[in-house]
C-alpha cells in the first residue's frame, strides 16, 4: 500500500427511509419474516459544517 495516500470523506450516507413489512399466513396462524427496505441517501461535508438536519423516516405495515 502506498503510505502516502491520503483518503478525504467528502459525503456521509444515512438511512432516510426505513420501512418494515410484516406479513401473516393464510389464516393468521404464523407471521412470514419480515422484509426491510432501507433508503440511503448522502449528505456532504459542506452540509455537515452547516448543521444541515435531516429527517429519517420510519414506516410499518402488516398484511393477511
């Protein structure tokens, strides 16, 4: 590895939308294992210096 080589964080990446899926089986007897979309998105340093906020979302949602 080169010894000299520098790595600069220009952007961080966060979960802006996380959205949990459950469902039941026919009958409602079992619940299936659930499904997590997670949605990233970016901020850049020059936003991070601002004291840019970001809202996260949060989302649940059941089927039979």
């Amino acid at each position: 590895m080169n010894e000299n080589l520098i790595l600069v964080l220009n952007y961080i990446h966060y979960a802006k939308s996380i959205t949990i899926l459950n469902t039941l089986t026919d009958g409602a007897t079992y619940i299936q294992p659930p499904v997590i979309v997670i949605e990233y998105d970016e901020l850049s340093l020059l936003d991070i210096g601002k004291g840019t906020l970001v809202e996260v979302r949060r989302k649940f949602f059941y089927y039979h």
